[in-house]
C-alpha cells in the first residue's frame, strides 16, 4: 500500500497561527479552549504542545453559514425562556 497522493497534513503551533494572523498567541490559545462566537478552533497535543491542522484553521476562518438574525432570534428566545422561568412574561399589545 502507497501513500504517493497522500501527503501529511500540515501542523501549526499556536505561535505559529498567532504570528500568521497577527493576533496575540494568547488570542489563538482562547480559540482552542473557548472558542468565539460558538466556533472553537480545532487542536490537538503533541509532546505537551499544542497545534493546529492547517485545514482546521480554514475551516475556522471560513464566515459563519449562520445568519444574524439566526443568533438574534435564538438569544431574543432564549431571554424570553429565562424570563419566563421568573414568572416574568413579555408584555403583549399596548401594555408596558
């Protein structure tokens, strides 16, 4: 069996990724772990060091499928459901 079309993917350092972008290592750092904007960026360990696929990085760059008024929609619901959970409705009509 030959790998001859294959070829390895492509590993970044968070140092690496941070210096490509021009954003703080620490910045690229909180994408692995928290993410933003409900996206996280793909990492793995090697030898206590984290890095990135070179593919896993375009997809996290790639724009959002997700439109705005998606999110807004989701958070206004969201809110509605916390303030329901208050006993708390949403005025209807006129009242306020």
């Amino acid at each position: 069996m030959t790998f001859a079309n294959t070829s390895p993917p492509e590993r970044l350092s968070l140092k690496q990724v941070a210096k490509h972008l021009r954003v703080h290592i620490a910045t690229v750092h909180r994408w692995t772990l928290r993410g933003v904007r409900g996206r996280r960026l793909k990492s793995f360990l090697v030898g206590g060091r984290r890095y990135v696929d070179a593919d896993d990085l375009a997809q996290f760059l790639r724009p959002h499928q997700e439109s705005r008024q998606d999110v807004d929609s989701r958070r206004s619901e969201h809110a509605q459901e916390h303030l329901r959970s208050y006993g708390i409705s949403r005025p209807t009509g006129g009242e306020r």
